[in-house]
C-alpha cells in the first residue's frame, strides 16, 4: 500500500509559483471554458450555507465541486466563506477559501491550497476572456465600481492583459478604498491615468468597459447610464437593474443553470416571462469555441453575467499544482 500524501500550498507558496498574475488564470480559464462549451464537466449547482445570525446577502459560506474531464481530468472542492463586516469590524479580507483537489482516478484528495488568491484572480480572469471578445476593439478606458480585493484584481487583470488601456475610473462608496486602490495602480502600472468617480453614475457613463465589485444587494445602475458599445461586466451580480438584462444587445452568462437560480435577477427575469434560454445570447465558453458570436459591431451594449463557477477554480488549482509538483513546491503532508 502507498501511504496517501496531500500538498499544502498557501498564498505566498501560490504567489511564488506565478500565481500573482493573471496569465496563468487566463490560460486556465480559457482552457476551463473551452472544457464547458464541450460538456466535459459535472458541475452540481452550490449550495449556500447561511447561519441564520447573519442576515446580510455576503454573509455565506459556498460549496463549489466540480470534475473537469480533457487531457488531465481531475476533481476539486472550493469551499469560500465570506462575511461582510471582516474588513471593517475586523480588518480582514471578506472572502476566506481553501480549495481541495482530488485525484480523478482514486478520488483520493492530493492538495489543499489557499483559495481567496485564486478565487479573486480566476473571477478576474473570466472577466479578461469576455474582455476579449465582448469589449470594443481597441478600447483605451475602463471603470471598477467597488474596490476591495475583487476590484483591485479585475483592475490588474486589464493593466496586465490589455496593454492598450490608458484610464481607469474607480468608484466605491468609501472613497478611501477608491483613493486607496488608485494609489497601488499608480505604483505598479504608472502608464495608466486613474481617476476617482464622485458618483457610480459618473464612474459607468461614457465607459467603454464597466466592471461591478460591489457587495450590494439593491440594483442600482440603470440602462440609461451605459453608452453605446459598452461592455459590462456585472461581476458582483445585484448591481445592474433589470431592464439592462432586457434592453442589452446580447447578454452572456458564464453557466445558464447556474445563473437561473437563487432569486438572482435572471432568475425573477425567467419567472415572470420575460427572459429565457432563448432570450440568452450566449454562454461564455459558445464564444470562446467559436460556436456563438462575440461583438459583432462597436454599437452594440453587452452585458456578462458570471455567476462564477466551481469548474473555474478546478481548472486554476489544477495549473496550480501541476508547477507546484514540477517544482516541488509547497509542504506535502501525510493523509494517516
Ligand atoms: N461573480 C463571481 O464569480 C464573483 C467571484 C468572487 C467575488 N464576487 C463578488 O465580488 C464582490 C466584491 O468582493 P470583495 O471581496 O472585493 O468585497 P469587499 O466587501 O471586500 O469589497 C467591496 C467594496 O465595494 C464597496 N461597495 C459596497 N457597496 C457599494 C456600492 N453600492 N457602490 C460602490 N461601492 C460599493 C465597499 O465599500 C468595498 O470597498 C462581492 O459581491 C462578491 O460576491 C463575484
């Protein structure tokens, strides 16, 4: 019998092997993506685990497996706790996550790792792909409503994947986030011009790529803020109104079943009849294969809805500790 052993890697061992950057996610997450539009996945949809004290919308702890199949199948559990008061009661990032992979052949688990890192750079990167092929060729500006963690990484993920970006806008309802996040942009990314929104209406008017970081759980970007040819990226999900759903040009979502659930808006959408699979333009990975269009014209008003999956932190993980295992990497543990 082989005594089992597991990987551990934390967030300084994730870092060192390049996982600070958002090329490895996007080539991840591409490959992630190309695995869903084939149906090489199983992903049952996650459950929320709430504690009946905790009453606001980010107060949750998620369940996320998934199997992704291809060249190297292999198995993973995400499991991301978040509370909404840790920044400011407790000086602590909201979102809090260890991930789990398992061998696909023994189910065996092989590494644990720390997974706020990799969370916040996968969603980023799910972001970069649609940036792809949804923004406007050649767009120089952008803006990031909300700047904790996930706004400073989608904001990374542009400087270091578009280098054609000139300005950014940043809006958060502490300003301080805003002047704060702008003051480490300005340092890492000197080329880009950053400037703080007074309103969440001057942040998104006249953006051609807009991306939502918030943690709100009232809609409150309207239609009528977005220009025409702007790419939306509504990332923290309960930001945009409903009638952007229903006034957009084409509306992508990265997984239907995933997004049509949990009174999210899609879902009130569906249940009153007015949205539908068919009303859908596409899931993320159609794009990305080729089956469905992205952009078509610099006209058109696109929104993403990424509800994120459990198959976008099991592609990552696994990149992860493919180098982690070339370079022995990190601190094997026994199982017994
Ligand atoms: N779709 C996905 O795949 C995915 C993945 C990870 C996180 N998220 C979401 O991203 C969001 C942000 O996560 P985080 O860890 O950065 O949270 P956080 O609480 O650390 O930061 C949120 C920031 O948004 C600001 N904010 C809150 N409400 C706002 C509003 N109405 N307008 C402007 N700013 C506002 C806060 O002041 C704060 O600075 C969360 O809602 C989370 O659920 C989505």
């Amino acid at each position: 019998m082989t005594a089992p052993t597991l990987r551990y890697l934390s967030r300084s061992d994730i870092a060192a092997l390049g996982g600070d950057h958002s090329d490895l996610y996007m080539e991840a997450i591409e490959h992630g993506l190309r695995l869903h539009a084939a149906g090489e996945f199983v992903q049952p949809l996650k459950p929320y685990l709430r504690n009946p004290r905790g009453r606001h919308i980010a107060d949750r702890i998620i369940a996320m497996p998934a199997w992704i199949g291809g060249e190297a199948p292999i198995s993973g559990l995400k499991w991301i706790g978040s509370k909404h008061d840790n920044p400011s009661a407790r000086g602590m990032e909201r979102a809090s996550a260890v991930m789990v992979l398992n061998d696909a052949e023994t189910n065996f688990p092989v590494a644990i790792m720390e997974a706020g890192l990799i969370s916040a750079m996968r969603t980023a990167a799910v972001t970069g792909i649609a940036v792809r092929h949804l923004a406007k060729a050649g767009f120089t500006d952008a803006s990031i409503v909300g700047c904790g963690p996930i706004g400073e990484r989608q904001a990374r993920m542009l400087a270091e994947q578009f280098p054609g970006l000139e300005s950014l806008r940043l809006f958060d309802l502490r300003r301080e986030a805003a002047e704060d996040l702008s003051v480490r942009l300005r340092d890492r990314f000197p080329r880009l011009r950053i400037a703080i929104a007074e309103t969440a209406e001057a942040a998104v008017r006249d953006a051609s790529v807009v991306i939502t970081c918030t943690v709100t759980d009232t809609p409150y970007l309207p239609f009528s803020w977005l220009s025409r040819g702007t790419f939306l990226a509504n990332v923290s999900i309960m930001d945009v109104e409903r009638e952007v759903f229903l006034k957009s040009d084409k509306v992508v979502v990265d997984d239907w079943d995933q997004s049509n659930r949990e009174k999210k808006i899609i879902n009130l959408l569906v249940e009153s009849g007015q949205f539908s699979r068919e009303t859908l333009h596409a899931e993320l990975g159609e794009i990305v294969v080729g089956r469905k269009p992205g952009r078509e014209t610099d006209d058109e008003v696109i929104l993403l809805n990424p509800m994120g999956m459990a198959i976008d932190d099991v592609a990552c993980a696994a990149a992860i500790l493919r180098r982690a295992e070339a370079k022995g990497a990190g601190t094997v543990l026994p199982l017994y």
